[in-house]
C-alpha cells in the first residue's frame, strides 16, 4: 500500500483499493489539479475528504459534476447579481468600488452560512 493509499484509508476509512485509487486520483484530477508530492500531510487529509465527496457527488448524478473549488460562489451568484444589478441602478453607488466589494463579500458569507 503505498503512502497516499495509508492516508486515504486513515483519512475516509475506506479500505476497498479500487475506491481507495479512485479517491487518489480524484484528488489529483479534482481537488488539487496537480500533483500530491507538494502537499501537506493536513492538506492531503482534507482533499481526501473532498474526493470522496465529488465522487458521491458524481456517482448520484454522473450529467452534473460536482465543483467544490466554486460550490459557494456558484450558491451565491444569484445574490450577487442582485446586489449588482442594485449598484448599478444606484448610479452613486455604482462608482464606489467599495460598496461593490461589501455588497459581493456579504452575498458570499450568506451563501457560506
């Protein structure tokens, strides 16, 4: 078993070894979109974790892939178009990038909620 196969297990406790690879390289393709080498042992426990539920996700739904990288941003575009679309009406307000910047990080921290 080799040292990311140890951690998948540790990490999710799945022991199966095609899902444990499965996992592995859905951490590679998915998560990370790189190599594992450069990641922290913390890290690699986290995208496991994610892994497993892009895979979940994938496997419920194989015509609509899940996006962990942009799951709360894509949630929270419909109230960040509003708080755009109401800046923009608001031709004062449209000028204040900093009214833009609040209006976008709350959108966002309702969605994160």
């Amino acid at each position: 078993m080799s040292y990311y196969s140890k951690l998948i297990t540790e990490a999710t406790g799945e022991t199966n070894p095609q899902r444990v690879a499965d996992i592995e390289e859905s951490m590679r393709q998915d998560v990370f979109h790189s190599t594992l080498d450069w990641q922290a042992k913390d890290h690699l426990r986290w995208g496991a974790m994610e892994a497993v539920k892009i895979l979940a996700a994938t496997q419920e739904n194989p015509e609509k892939p899940y996006d962990s990288a942009n799951a709360n941003l894509i949630s929270a575009a419909p109230d960040l178009l509003e708080a755009l679309v109401a800046l923009l009406q608001d031709e004062g307000a449209a000028d204040d990038i900093g009214a833009v910047r609040k209006q976008a990080r709350a959108a966002i921290a309702k969605a994160s909620a």
